[in-house]
C-alpha cells in the first residue's frame, strides 16, 4: 500500500485499472461458462439419440432417421416450470453478470483510488485552507509523498511557510515602526519644547522694558538653531524611511576594482581626520553581482562611525566565503558598551552623551545590509576597541 501511495497518479491509476479489469474479466468468465453449464444441462437433460440414416442407393438416394423406442406424445420436447425459469435466468445471467461485474469494478476501483492516493491530501490541504481563512499559519502540512500531490502539498507548505515569513516581517517592521514613532516623539521634545518656551517667553514680554535687542536677538537665535534641529532630523526620518523604500542597483564588478575604489575612497577618510586606516583585503579574482552604492555607503557610515571614537588607528578587513562578502571594522577606542551592542543598529540610537547627530549611520547601514541578503552585527575585538562585522550576499558571476 506504502508503494503505491509513492506512485504517479498516472502509474497508480493504471495499475489499479489493469488489476480491476482482470478481476472482472476472470469473474465474467466464470460466471458466463457457469450460467452455460447451467444452461446446457438443462438442455441436454431433454435431449434424444436418433437412429443411425438408412441409406437406400437402389431408389432415390433418399434417407430418414428415427428416434430411439420408448418416446410417445412428444414427452422428451416438455420442460417443467422451474427448469424454464432456470434456463432463462441462466441465459439473462450470461449478459448481466459481465455487466453488474463491470460496474463493480469501477466503483470498486473508484474507491480505491480515491482512499489511497486523494483522501489523505485532500483532507490535509483542506485542512491548511482552514487554518489560513482563520489567520492561522503555525500548522504544518505533514503529507510527504513523492507523488504530484505530495508536490502540491510540499508547494502549499512552502506557500504557508512564505506567509508565516511575510507576516513576521510585517509585525517586526511595525514594530520598527513604533519604536521610530517613540524615537521621534522622544528626539522632537527637546527642540519644541525650545521653541514654544522662548516664543511663550516673547508673547508674554513683548512691549516690556524686559526683553532688549540683544536678548531678543540671542532668543531669536535659539529658536533659529531648534528649528534648524527639527529640519535636520526631519531630513533624517525621510532618509531612512526613503532607505527602506529602495530597490538595491545590483551591477557585476571584479573584487579586485571594488577594492581599489574603497582604497581611493579611505584614503580621503583618512587625509581628512589624521587617523591611520589599515585596509587588507583576501579576496579572489573574482567577478561578482552587488550594489556598488550600498557597499560604498555602508563602509563610509561605519567608518566615519569609528573615526569619531577611534585614538588613532582603524583596521578595515574584507574577507569572502561564498556566498558572503564580510566587512570587519575595528577602531581603537573605548569599545562598546552593553547597551550599545544590544540598540546601537536600532533606529535613531545615541549615546548617553552624544547630541550633536541623530544616530543613523548604523541604521542605514542595517538596512542596507538586510536589503543586501546579509546582517550587522556589534561586539569588541579581544584586544579591546569597537569591532562593527557586515555580511553581504553577493552572486558569482561565471567568466563563460
């Protein structure tokens, strides 16, 4: 039964059709030539020997036969009642059984089709449609048969698996929602609040000998430099929010060339800061498909990251082992604390002392990386300072 559930619908149709017409035709048979041997010892019951011809040469050539003594009025050509009846059910039998036989069988074949090779898949992926129609995508699909509907049943799983996927991403970018909603909401306080206490400070004053033209100038001022404050981060929140919106220009380049442009471009980093970037790279004379703008960025964002914190060196490693191109960055500094470790690629995270930027050099960076098929990741490097390690899945490009 096992080998059958494993069969093509096609193989496992055939097969049962061929055994069903065998049986059938092997239950015709017999009982045609049963219902014939009834038949005919009906008949031969009422039958009679003639006398051998007489043959006369002499005259016409003519002959007769006549029957055996002992027969009068006709009696061997009556049948009784019930040897009529019996004839003639024999006789209708010879026809109906083959039919009744045939019907039979394609009920018989029918149900065994359907119990073997539908009924289980059926039951499960009506059971899957439930569960999806009530939100429901934990169950699994245990059908697991190599046939077309054990496939279709492996397409309904991986369909249900897509779902359940999509719909925690859904919840985790809601939920990143929320925590940008809190970060604004926290980051705007200070400037608004700025700006309402110096304009409530201007309405309540105005025409008093209180406020002189320095002070107002200097009031002005601070309203000027919150307002500013509350463009620049506008500015940020519409980045980011842009960031996610994007599609990631995927272009095939060598190793080799990508890693002498993010030279040319450190350097300039380097020049600009006084600081020493050690670049090595192991990488293989290898053409790849990437998004040369989301590398570039990435490394710049971590990089000036680092020469914030750095004392006075920054080891930038680029490794690859398919299908990832690792980006190690590691600065002398003081190195990342708890918190930062479990927050600093979160949305708008700063530091306890940090409020000259708004904390998103990290996180157009995790979303570049997670658009890029890969992760960020923070820690320490055992000889102490921050260690920043970004993984990007890249796609060989065969020379031929």
């Amino acid at each position: 039964m096992d080998k059958l559930k494993n069969l093509s619908i096609k193989k496992t149709l055939f097969l049962i059709v061929a055994v069903t017409a065998g049986v059938v035709t092997f239950l015709s048979a017999v009982s045609v030539r049963l219902c014939s041997a009834v038949r005919d010892q009906i008949l031969l019951s009422h039958a009679f020997i003639l006398q051998p011809a007489v043959i006369d040469p002499e005259k016409d050539g003519s002959y007769t036969l006549e029957a055996e003594d002992g027969f009068t009025d006709n009696e061997a050509d009556e049948y009784t009642d019930s040897e009529v009846i019996a004839f003639k059910t024999a006789q209708a039998m010879i026809v109906l059984l083959p039919v009744i036989f045939s019907f039979a069988g394609i009920a018989c074949a029918s149900s065994i089709f359907y119990r073997i090779k539908l009924k289980e898949p059926l039951d499960a992926l009506g059971q899957g449609i439930l569960h999806i129609a009530d939100n429901d995508l934990s169950f699994p699909i245990s059908y697991q048969k190599q046939d077309e509907l054990g496939q279709l049943c492996g397409a309904f799983e991986k369909m249900r698996r897509e779902l359940l996927d999509n719909n925690r991403r859904m919840w985790a970018l809601v939920d990143e929602r929320k925590k940008i909603n809190a970060s604004i909401s926290h980051d705007l306080r200070t400037p608004v609040t700025v700006i309402k206490g110096y304009s409530e400070y201007l309405g309540r004053n105005i025409g008093k000998d209180v406020l002189t033209e320095d002070g107002i100038r200097g009031i002005a001022g601070y309203i000027h430099e919150a307002a500013s404050r509350l463009e620049d981060y506008a500015n940020s929140v519409h980045e980011v929010q842009a960031l996610e919106d994007m599609s990631l220009d995927y272009k095939e380049i060598a190793l080799s060339d990508l890693m002498k442009e993010m030279q040319t471009q450190l350097s300039i980093l380097s020049g600009q800061h006084q600081t020493s970037i050690h670049f090595s790279a192991n990488l293989p004379e290898q053409t790849v498909s990437l998004a040369p703008a989301a590398v570039f960025r990435i490394v710049e964002n971590i990089v000036s990251n680092a020469l914030r914190y750095c004392k006075s060196k920054i080891d930038l490693d680029f490794s690859y082992s398919q299908p990832f191109l690792t980006i190690t960055v590691t600065d002398d500094g003081k190195g990342f604390s708890a918190r930062d470790q479990a927050e600093a690629a979160g949305y708008f995270y700063k530091g306890r002392r940090e409020k000259e930027h708004f904390g998103i050099g990290l996180t157009i960076c995790k979303i570049l990386a997670e658009k890029h098929g890969g992760t960020i990741s923070l820690d320490n490097a055992p000889e102490g300072g921050a260690r920043v390690t970004v993984k990007l899945k890249i796609e060989e490009i065969c020379p031929w």
